[in-house]
C-alpha cells in the first residue's frame, strides 16, 4: 500500500529545512514603550517604524469577513506574490510541473517560467468548464500544483463545486483556487473547504471588488501548515505601513454598495452589447467584465482606442478568438463604450 502524500512531502527541502529570518518585532512584540531593536530613525515622521510583519490587525479585520481564522491567512504583496511564493515553497525549478487550464490568468505561467517551472495547459470545454479527466491525465509524479480560476479570467464564467472537488479529492498534490472575482459572483467562496481538505489553497484579492489595486494586497487561505510554509518564504515586510493602514479603513468601510452596482451595470452592458449588430457574441459573466465576441475585434479594439478607451484585447488567446475582455467602467464609462459601438452598422 501507497503511504498518504502528505504537505510537506510536496514541500522543496530546502524550504522545509530554511531557518526563517526572524525580525526584530517577531522576537520583541509590541507592547514597550521604547524600540531601539531595528535601527530605526526615532523621529516620527508616520513611516519611520518598520511594518507589521505579521499584519496583526489587517487579518484579524479580514479573518471576521472571511469566516476563517488569521492563522489561516497569509496576505501578499498583490496575489501575484502568493503565486510566485506558491512555486518558491512547491516546486524544484527545473524538475518539478504544474498544470493550470487555458485561458486564464497571465500570471500563474509568467511566475512558472520565472522559476524555472513547466506550466502545463489543459484547455476548457467549448462551454468553458473544466475537462476534469484530461487536467488529471496531464499529472505525473513531478506535478505539485494544478491552478483553477473562478470565476474564470478571461472568461467570466464559475466552475462548479462538484468538479473543483473531484480534483481536490483526486489530486494528491495541491489545488489552487483562485477566487480574484468572487465578491461579484452569485456563488459563495469555497474557503469553508479549507477545514476539510489540507490540500486546498484559495487565493483571493483586495485589488478588484475592494477598489484597491494601487494598494497591492492579496490573500492565500489554507490550512496551517501551508501558511506556515508561506510566513517562512516571504519578505519579512511584505506589506508597507500604509498599505495596512488604508486597507483596514476601506475593509471596514465596505464596498457591498459598490459591488451592486458593478454587478447592475455589468447586467445592463451586456443587454445593450447584446442588441448590437457588431457584437457575435457576450458570455454570461460573475466576475466584473464582459468577454465579447466580434468579427472584427482589431478594428472594434482600434476604434476604441480612438475615441479614448482601451479595453484587453484577448482575440489572440487560446478559446477567446475575436474576444474583447471589456471592465464593467461607471455608467457614464460603459454608455461610451456604448455610444462608440453603435456606429457599427
Ligand atoms: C486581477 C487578478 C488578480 C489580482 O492580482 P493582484 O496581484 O492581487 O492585484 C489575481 N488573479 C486573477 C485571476 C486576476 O484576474
């Protein structure tokens, strides 16, 4: 009998066995009244004191709207840094794969070959769903990772819980979800699933539904041990002073006003698109952007530069040919978008 695979058999050694930089805060704590551990400007300017390196207060703010615990957060620089740390902790460069499913986000190939990874693509069914037998048939002993994005980019579209399941069952290395959109989808997060299996990461983001893409924070959520493995890899100060600060003001303030309205524009755009002679073709969508079909997507793309707009050309991708990805703008943004297609007879 096959003994279980556990996480840290799919852990590199040299992860496993890194003694971790340890801060001067980490050994200090908080609580004192004078820090004189980290070289630090004593002049308080607002930014004179090193940050959190934990993020204390952000994820204890998170972990309540969550449903999860902080010890099962891990934020990011950006989720793209939660990607990137996902091959640094899993993957031996050169020997080791992962298989993601096409198209969909950039990022999990550019991070790959950055680390020296070969990404496997399996592409979705024509009605964009997942082909959960041919992503297993592409797995082999060197496979650690498989990465599913939902609800999908380019796509717009959710998988389903019971296929996104059957590969975490299935699966004996790690399933990586990435839920960047799912505060504009009908469907609930999968991060209650966390406590079931060890084997599930979720990766979400304060860049979309939150409005805070400048700010740069992202979220892994998994079980212990796999944040353990993400706190030890990370920069110590991955997440600036004001980054924290700002993000609890907006976290509490919250966006549900925000997200109704992005989600009734996203339903109004797509009607009217869908009354256009120039548009083939508009894919029913729970992330805040429309994917469009057109016969003609470089001329539409360029007459949209033209007048000011610039949407992501995605005619080139693998399953998006003659596809424009279209955000969900302001009322007035989308009625120009509009008014800019309605010269097409
Ligand atoms: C936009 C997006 C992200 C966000 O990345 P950040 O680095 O957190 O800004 C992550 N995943 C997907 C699929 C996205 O489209």
């Amino acid at each position: 009998m096959i003994n279980k695979i556990t996480i840290d058999d799919l852990v590199r050694n040299n992860i496993k066995e890194l003694l971790p930089y340890s801060t001067a805060r980490d050994e200090a704590g908080e609580s004192y009244s004078i820090y004189l551990d980290a070289n630090e400007n004593p002049n308080n300017n607002g930014y004179n004191r090193y940050p959190d390196p934990r993020q204390k207060d952000l994820k204890n703010l998170l972990s309540r709207i969550k449903g999860v615990s902080p010890k099962n957060i891990f934020l990011g620089n950006g989720s793209d840094e939660a990607i990137d740390l996902l091959y640094r902790i899993f993957c031996n460069p050169a020997s080791d794969n992962v298989v993601a499913i096409a198209p969909t986000y950039g990022m999990y190939r550019v991070a790959a070959m950055v680390n020296d990874i070969e990404y496997r693509e399996v592409q979705l069914n024509n009605d964009f769903s997942l082909d959960v037998s041919k992503i297993l048939s592409q797995v082999d002993k060197h496979t650690k990772l498989i990465f599913l994005c939902s609800p999908n980019n380019p796509t717009g579209n959710s998988f389903t819980n019971e296929d996104i399941v059957f590969l975490i069952n299935n699966f004996w290395g790690i399933v990586v979800v990435d839920e960047a959109y799912i505060d504009f989808s009908a469907n609930i997060s999968l991060v209650g699933l966390i406590e079931k299996y060890d084997n599930l990461i979720i990766l979400q983001t304060l860049s979309k539904a939150y409005g805070l893409a400048g700010l740069r924070i992202g979220l892994a959520i998994s079980c212990d041990n796999i944040i353990g493995y993400f706190n030890k890899v990370k920069y110590p100060y991955n997440i600036n002073v004001e980054s924290q600060r700002r993000a609890i003001e907006v976290v509490k303030a919250g966006v549900k006003k925000q997200i109704e309205e992005i989600t009734e524009q996203r339903a109004l755009l797509m009607g009217e698109l869908l009354n256009l002679s120039v548009v083939k073709k508009v894919w029913t969508s729970e992330a805040n952007f429309l994917l469009v079909k057109f016969d003609n997507p470089s001329q539409v793309y360029s007459d949209l530069i033209y007048n000011g707009i610039v949407v992501r050309n995605r005619s080139g991708v693998m399953g998006c040919k003659g596809c424009l990805r279209i955000t969900v703008g302001t009322p007035q943004e989308n009625i120009q978008v509009l008014n800019v297609l309605k010269n097409y007879k």
